[in-house]
C-alpha cells in the first residue's frame, strides 16, 4: 500500500487584463497588483498555508506570481516548506 508522506502545490499565476481593454499601462498595473492581493488575501482567509518563492511584474504589466501552496489540510507539507 502506498503513503503520500509529504505534497505541495507549485504554481505561476499570471494575473493579466484583457489586452484590448483601452486601459492606461499605469491602470492595468494598478488592476493586476489589486487581483493579486486579492488571491493571496483569499489564501490567508481560507487558512491555506503558501510560500512565495517570486513575485515579479513583466513589462506589460502582468504580474507574475511563483507560489508553493498546501494539497489540501490533511497533507504534510514536509520539506517543501523549509
């Protein structure tokens, strides 16, 4: 029989608007920096336990977020943390 002993999840999110939205560069950088507090507001709020590994914003002022996140709240996390 097989154990998962330790998991994670790891992701680049990109947060991005629409491109033909007729938005000022300084407006969609202001949009994308606002989604992506709201995602990692919304990590915080359900209790799941994250790391950052790189937050960086792109020259079309996308923001590209590296994260490491938790399976789900019966997983350890083990290492991947450390």
């Amino acid at each position: 029989m097989k154990r998962i002993k330790a998991a994670c999840i790891m992701q680049t999110v990109t947060f991005r608007q629409k491109e033909d939205s007729g938005l000022s560069a300084e407006t969609l950088l202001r949009l994308n920096r606002e989604e992506a507090q709201r995602y990692k507001d919304g990590l915080v709020k359900s209790k799941t336990r994250f790391r950052i590994d790189d937050e960086s914003e792109s020259p079309d002022g996308s923001v590209i977020i590296r994260i490491r996140k938790e399976y789900n709240g019966n997983t350890d996390i083990g290492e991947y943390f450390d």
